[in-house]
C-alpha cells in the first residue's frame, strides 16, 4: 500500500539520516503518527500546515509503501472530504510501523521554496520547445567550449555575472576543461547564430558546494536568458551534456537544486536531501542515469 506522510525540514532530516528507511520518533506532545492515503490531501497538509507554521516556512510531502497485510490492521479514518483519509498510529507502534516500509521513503514535492535561479516561465509542458533540432531552427546552437576554446573568457564572465562567484573560478575550471586531462570539468553553452550571443549554459564539476562528495560529477549552474526561457534552450542543454559525458565514460551525473518539478521533464529524478556548504536549509539532489 502507498502512503503520504507530509513533514517540516527538521523532519525530513532525521529520515535522511536514517538512509530513507524510517520516520523518526514522536515527541512527547505527538502521540500519534499520521499517514495519509491520498497524495493530494499530503500536498494540502505541507502547503496550508507546514508552510505556515514551521520556523523555515518549508513543507515536504513523502512518500512510501508498507505491505498490504501490515496496512490491513488499521483502520482508515476519514476526516473531511473524501480523499481527507488517514491511518492513526500510535506513537509506541512506529517502531514497528517502520520495520514494515518497502524500500525507501521518497520525496515527491517541496514546497515554500524560491523557485530555480534562471530557468521558471510558469507556462505548460506544450508550450516548450524541446530538441536541438528545433532550436537550430530557431538559430540556437549547443556548444561545448572544448570545441570553441576562444569563447573561454567570454563564457567565464557570462556565468559571473549570473551566479556571482568568483571570475576566477570560472576561468579555473575552464582552463581545466581545455587542458583534456580528464573527463571533469566540462562546460557547455547554447549561443545565437555564431557565437554572437550567449543564452543557455551549465557546467559539469566534481562537487557543486554540497556535503555528498561521494555523489559526483555533478551539473551546475544551470541559466537560460529570460527572453530565451520556455523554447526548451535548458532542456537541450541537459540532452546534450548527459550524452556528452556518456561519451566519456560517465553515465551517471548529480544535480543540485531547488526546484521541485522542472528536471523530472528531462529524465531527471530526485535521489535524496543534501546540504550545500553553508546553507541552513537542505537541498534537493536530482540524479540521471545513462
């Protein structure tokens, strides 16, 4: 049976901590664990519940299945409408609640959260171009800069500008890619005509400032030109950077971010929280593979 289990971040954090297996213990003021049944009574709980009264104003839904028979000694409370439903576990019974999870517990949805730096345009999947193909038509093309080594500065004060760290990183780490001397760092762009303008871009890094060094390479900054957002220039860059580096041996890449919904439409999917280098809060941690 697949359940739904809206939290806060504390929360969220201690079932990382427990590797995705397990909901953590009731304080004493909760003597009883809620489950709920339906996915968008979990959504409406995270939004109107922890959104507005945890002290980060941030709200997680998860979710996870326990066996059938296990589910069938509770009973199911209906509290309002008729996807309002719930189990009611008793605080003493979590531990063994727990030891019934199939699998890991996922997270599904984030909410509270600032949307993505350089990618949101709030319109439908239909309105997106997606495709090389189709951007060329449009007079957009992808580039790696291993290809156009004379683009380096240029791209270097490009990605300054948007994300605010250091030139000198930038120009580093290109400097690197130019080098050949391994598969990491790669970085790659999307430009108008011949290279007049640059609208897209992202990088491939060993680790994008987070606390998981074993989850690595990973993509980074991520940055559509807002006039060029919603003609699928960032999913084009994500198509091409996995089959790039999967011409070079790397078949499995980490993203970082805080978006909640935009990377599952290239074949993205969340892997797990991670916390970035001096930040408060948890971030999502996206995988692809192959």
């Amino acid at each position: 049976m697949v359940l739904y289990r809206p939290v806060g971040t504390e929360e969220l954090r201690l079932i990382e901590e427990s590797g995705y297996r397990e909901f953590p213990p009731r304080l004493p003021e909760q003597p009883i664990f809620y489950p709920v049944l339906h996915e968008d009574y979990a959504r409406e709980i995270a939004r109107g519940w922890n959104v507005k009264y945890n002290r980060d104003h941030r709200g997680y839904v998860t979710r996870f299945e326990i066996d059938d028979e296990y589910f069938g000694r509770f009973e199911v409370r209906r509290v309002g409408k008729s996807y309002h439903e719930e189990l009611w576990v008793l605080a003493e019974e979590l531990e063994e609640f727990n030891r019934h999870i199939l699998g890991r517990i996922q997270v599904i949805g984030a909410f509270g959260e600032k949307e993505g730096k350089g990618l949101s345009c709030g319109k439908s999947k239909e309105e997106r171009v997606t495709g090389e193909s189709e951007l060329r038509r449009a007079g957009i093309h992808i580039i790696s800069l291993a290809d156009r080594p004379e683009m380096k500065d240029r791209a270097a004060g490009w990605f300054h500008e948007k994300w605010g760290i250091p030139l000198a990183a930038y120009v580093e780490s290109m400097e690197e890619c130019l080098a050949g001397n391994g598969p990491v760092p790669q970085w790659f762009l999307a430009v108008s005509g011949e290279g007049q303008e640059i609208v897209g871009g992202l990088g491939v890094i060993e680790n994008d400032f987070h606390n998981r060094r074993d989850l690595t390479p990973n993509v980074c900054a991520v940055y559509t030109e807002e006039r060029w957002r919603c003609r699928g220039v960032a999913g084009a860059l994500l198509e091409r950077v996995c089959r790039d580096m999967k011409g070079r041996g790397i078949d499995t890449l980490y993203l970082l971010t805080d978006h909640t919904s935009f990377y599952e439409r290239y074949g993205w999917e969340f892997f797990c929280m991670v916390q970035g280098d001096g930040e408060t809060r948890l971030s999502r941690m996206y995988i692809h593979r192959g």
